[in-house]
C-alpha cells in the first residue's frame, strides 16, 4: 500500500509539473516562444467556431512586437494631475473643430440623440479626445499588437479574448484584417472600442450593412452612444461630477483625469450650440 501511494503521489506530482510546464509555455516574456503559441492560439480559434480562413487571413505572419511591450510597460499619461491632463490633452483648436464638426454632422447628430440620448457634446469630447476626431487612430496592425500581447505574460487572460474578439469581427465581415489598423494596445476606430466592446457595441448607423467604426463617421458617433446608454446613461441628466451620468463616464475610461477631462470638454462644447 505505502509502495502504491507513492506511486500515485509521484504520478500526480508529474502531472502538476507537465501541467506547470504546459502553462509556463502558454505565455512568455520575450518572443522566444511565440510562433508555438500562435500555431496553438489559431486552433484554439478554430475550435471556438471561427472559419479557418479568417483565422488565417488575420493572424498568418503576424510577428511578435517589442515596441508593443515597451509601450504597455511605459504608460504615464493617467498618473498626471488634472490640470496637466487638461494641458496637454485640449486646446481651443480643439474645441473649435468640435464645434464645427457637430454643425458638419447636425443631421446624424440629430438622430442620435433621439434613439439614445446621449448629448453631441459628450459624443464629441469623446471623439476629440480619443483620436483628434479620427485624425489619430492609430496605423498599427491590431493584429500584431493584440497578439503579442495575449503571449506577454502580465495580462495574457485579458488580452486573449480581444484576440479572439478581434477574429470574430473579421469573420462576421466588419472588416478585413488589412483595415483593422489602430492603436498599441489594439484599439480600434476613431473612439478606440477594444475588439471585444466592437462586437458588444457597435451599430451599422450609416445601413451600409457593416459596423465599421475606422471610416464611418455615423457609425463611430452612434456606437459611441450606444455604449453610453447601455452602460446606464440617463437622458436629461447632467455629467458633471455629483451628477447621474458621471458615473457613465466611469465606464468609459476609468482614469479619473480622463472622466474629467471629457466633462469639462463636453460642458464648453455646450457653448457653441
């Protein structure tokens, strides 16, 4: 008896050390081993239902990205005082094309606030803030960057389902691998939905029959507010700190500088109506 348990012991503690070692090559901090897990990452993908092709088309010769890293282990911006966000993040040229942008767009607008009554001024700050109003979304390949950053080892779990997010927007036709082009981090569009926010929220507001949020203009302003109002944006109510709709804000950056920053921006966006 004691020579069988300690088989059995010796067999479980092999298979706890294959099942470390299995885990230990499921992330990694260098490139070393990242075509092995891709290779494996793609039948995973295959196996949750996503066509072969499309699997291929967005991840075939996707390298693994240094630069990517280096970016995730510097970011600063958020540990900045208000006042100081507010500096570097907003001037009047950009209020002043925001205003002119919400008169180029009166009629989208328009119906925007009628389906969800999200105010064009909070949508604005938003977009202007995100992206310089879709001057800045960013030319890196999302591919690449969500890829590399599923293999990094700091937040693998999360960045794996934009991964597999990003593959299912491809598949159901949003977008071609080729214009999934965005941010470091694998933000998409000119209000940088992450893939997995893509499929949850965005809407075909233009009914050209896809949800593209990198050319689009009404679709980036529609699902910007579609993400507000699920998120519990009450129509009529304020924004500002202390009231309703700030806590909304919240959920669209949890940065305490930015949620600010886009109250402020929206209330003298307000101004030029």
């Amino acid at each position: 008896m004691r020579k069988l348990g300690a088989m059995l012991l010796g067999g479980v503690m092999l298979a706890a050390g294959a099942g470390m070692a299995e885990a230990a090559r499921d992330c990694g901090n260098t490139g070393a081993g990242f075509q092995q897990w891709l290779a494996r990452f793609k039948q995973q993908a295959v196996a949750q239902g996503i066509p072969r092709r499309a699997v291929e088309s967005a991840l075939g010769g996707v390298q693994y990205s240094n630069y990517v890293i280096k970016l995730d282990r510097n970011q600063k911006s958020f540990k900045l005082t208000f006042d100081r966000f507010w500096r570097l993040r907003v001037n009047n040229a950009l209020i002043r094309k925001g205003c002119r942008l919400m008169k180029r767009h009166d009629r989208t607008f328009r119906a925007i606030e009628r389906r969800y009554g999200v105010p064009r001024e909070v949508i604005t700050a938003i977009w202007g803030l995100e992206t310089g109003y879709g001057r800045n979304s960013g030319k890196m390949s999302v591919f690449r960057s969500l890829a590399t950053l599923a293999y990094d080892c700091r937040r693998a779990d999360f960045f794996r389902n934009e991964l597999m997010s990003a593959l299912r927007i491809v598949a159901r036709g949003d977008m071609s691998p080729r214009q999934m082009r965005g941010a470091w981090a694998g933000e998409i569009g000119q209000t940088q939905f992450l893939a997995s926010k893509y499929l949850q929220y965005a809407v075909d507001f233009d009914g050209n029959g896809r949800r593209d949020l990198v050319r689009s203009v009404p679709d980036v302003l529609a699902s910007t507010a579609n993400f507000l109002r699920a998120h519990g944006w009450r129509p009529g109510a304020g924004w500002n700190p202390g009231e309703p709709n700030y806590r909304v804000i919240k959920d669209w950056n949890r940065a305490t500088v930015y949620q600010k920053t886009i109250a402020r921006m929206a209330n003298m966006l307000r101004q030029c109506r």
